[in-house]
C-alpha cells in the first residue's frame, strides 16, 4: 500500500543528481524542507535557495528575484510541490532552476501550512 500516490514516480533527486541530464527540463514533486534567502549583489533584491526532500535525497531549486516575488506566499502556504524548471550543474553542484511551483496534491486529506 502507498500511503502517498504522489510518489508513484521515479524520485526527482535521482534523476537531478544524474550528470547527463545536465540543461535538461525537469519535472518532479518534492517536499520543502528548507528556504535560503539571500539578496543579489547588484539590485540587492531577495531571490532564494529552496531544499526539497523525495523519497531518496536532497535537491536544490534556485527562484532568482522575479520567480521569487511570484512565488513568495505559497512558499509560506504549502510544503509539498510541483516543480518545472531546468537542471544546472556549475562548478560541481547541482540545481534546478525554478520556470514554475505549484502545490502538489499529496492524496492526504491536506491543510495549508500555517
């Protein structure tokens, strides 16, 4: 029994982790576990480092300032999400770039987060 059909997929971790995937569109569902906001060094606007979490690991997802501002209150609202965006490998790490977020229905009967 799976107590989360969300999951009923390969984990996006693997496939982000995978090197030949490198500028590949992506498309997965993860947990948010954490939130890093930093402000960029010439407009000195917030743009920010989300860490989700699947099945198997870790991923990073980078929303630069513009996909931040869209994106803010539902990154406080919700903690399960639909990502679409592109993998970047630079310098030996490894993100998605965020092109879009959007809550992921988890089959569980689900409450905003607070």
């Amino acid at each position: 029994m799976n107590i989360l059909p969300a999951y009923d997929h390969n984990p996006a971790s693997r496939i982000i982790h995978d090197r030949q995937y490198a500028s590949a569109a992506f498309h997965g569902t993860a947990w948010l576990v954490d939130v890093k906001r930093i402000k960029t060094r010439e407009k000195k606007e917030t743009m920010v480092f989300l860490t989700f979490e699947d099945t198997e690991d870790t991923f990073e997802v980078v929303l630069f300032p513009e996909m931040y501002k869209t994106y803010a209150e539902l990154i406080r609202q919700y903690r399960f999400f639909e990502i679409r965006g592109t993998i970047n490998v630079e310098g030996g790490n490894v993100a998605v770039i965020a092109e879009s977020l959007s809550p992921a229905a988890t089959g569980l009967d689900e409450k905003p987060y607070l």
